[in-house]
C-alpha cells in the first residue's frame, strides 16, 4: 500500500489554491517526495495534477499566475513544479502537458518513469489516487520505462558532449544512469539517494555528489565532471538502446566508469 507522507508548506498552498480554481480534480505527489527520498532545498517538488476538460488558453494563464505568486510567497526556493494532464488524455504516454518547472511554463509528456512512480509511490494531496487512474505498473513496465528515457532525452544529451560541461547537467547524469541500469536489471525504481551510492563515479567524484546531495556548495570540476558523466552516459545508452542487455553488462559499464 502507498504510504500518504507529510508534505511541505508549498505543496500545502498548491493545492488549496488548485482546489479553488474548481476544475482540477485531483493533485497527485510524485518523484522524491513520493519515495521518501526529498531532501529540503536541494530536492525538486513534482506534482501532477488531473484536470477535469480541456486545459484551454485561459486555464493556462491561470495556471502560470497561480504559480509566479506561490514561487514568490509560500513555495520561494522550494522548485515547486507540476504538470497539469486532462484526465480523458491521462493515458496517452506522448501527449504533452502544460508543466510549470522551475520558474517556466513548458510543454512535455508525463514521462513512463513519473507514472511508474505514481503508481508504485504516489498519492494523492487531494482527490483520486494515482492508482484509482494509471494502471497497474509490472517489472517489464519499468525496464521499458527505464529504455524509453535512455533513448529519448539521454540519447539527444550524448550526441552533444558540450551540454556536459553544466556540473548540473553532469551530477544529474551519474545519477540518471545507475538509476536507468539498476531499472533495467532489476525492473524495480531506485531513488536519487540511492544512485549517487551505484554511479560510476571515481571516489572523489563521488564523495563530492554526496556533500552537494546534502546541501553544501561543493563545486564540481567542470571538465573532468563532463568527461566523466558523458562517457558513462553514452556506454549505458548504447548498451539500453542496442537491445535487451544483462545484468553483469550494466554492472561491468558502471565498474570502468568508476574506475575512471
């Protein structure tokens, strides 16, 4: 059963005034907060809410004012995000949705791997459960998932070795790739904590993504970072992208990387 966990101030006044608007439906809690795995100030906050008819241009409007007020008041610094999905459409995996993210209104799909953590995690800040609406998520479901976000933004970052050089870019990806091999070996979702532990990462490299994990202002190395992260990126999108690999070549790519 999913576990219901407290959520922070921002998420609070997110969904008092979505409840307001009287068209949205339900608000659903995803990613760290979801997992258990939300670090204050360091963590993003994503949310998903369902929306009931069609998020037209004046909802949108309403959507981005809503959100400049609460990231200027109670969700300041919290990187209070949400995508706002019409619940006929909910199951469309290619479908973008309008998605307020870091100070941004932007259009993209509710990725496989949000749905699985939905399902798997999710839960409600009112309304509808996740699982009342997404179906039920298997190990298959997972590795397919895991695949799918390899192939997609993964594969666009690892053709272009220079968008490496942002040390947020290049943390975000160490993480992204143990938690994509360790989807894929073992069908089961492994947090952000968790995957700075399996990245392949050289100690040092390692030790740093821990302290930054934990708050501090620890800068990464920003050539040696890149190199690093871009090379473990593109050998675990090539093996996810080449066909079903196995376990011991997922966990052979993270030992080179390590080793690096």
């Amino acid at each position: 059963m999913t576990t219901r966990r407290p959520v922070p101030s921002a998420v609070t006044a997110l969904g008092a005034r979505l409840a307001e608007l009287g068209w949205v439906r339900d608000l659903w809690v995803a990613g760290s907060l979801a997992t258990g795995d939300h670090l204050p100030g360091v963590s993003d906050l994503d949310l998903v809410a369902v929306v009931d008819g069609r998020v037209d241009t004046a909802r949108i409007r309403a959507v981005a004012e809503l959100h400049r007020d609460l990231d200027s008041g109670p969700a300041l610094g919290a990187a209070l995000g949400c995508a706002y999905v019409e619940e006929h459409r909910l199951l469309d995996v290619e479908l973008r949705h309008p998605t307020w993210t870091h100070g941004r209104l932007v259009e993209r799909p509710l990725s496989q791997i949000t749905r699985a953590e939905l399902v798997r995690h999710g839960f409600a800040v009112f309304g509808r459960p996740p699982v009342a609406l997404l179906p039920p998520v298997t190990g298959d479901d997972v590795r397919r998932a895991a695949r799918a976000e390899l192939a997609g933004y993964w594969s666009w970052a690892v053709r272009r070795p220079w968008v490496w050089l942002d040390p947020t870019l290049a943390e975000l990806g160490l993480t992204a790739m143990a938690r994509g091999r360790h989807a894929i070996a073992t069908g089961e979702l492994m947090t952000k904590s968790r995957a700075v532990e399996q990245a392949a990462a050289p100690p040092w490299l390692a030790d740093l993504i821990r302290a930054r994990r934990r708050g501090e202002p620890r800068p990464l190395p920003r050539l040696r970072g890149a190199w690093i992260a871009w090379r473990d990126a593109s050998r675990t999108v090539r093996g996810a992208t080449a066909g079903s690999p196995t376990r011991r070549s997922f966990l052979d790519t993270r030992r080179r990387g390590g080793n690096a």
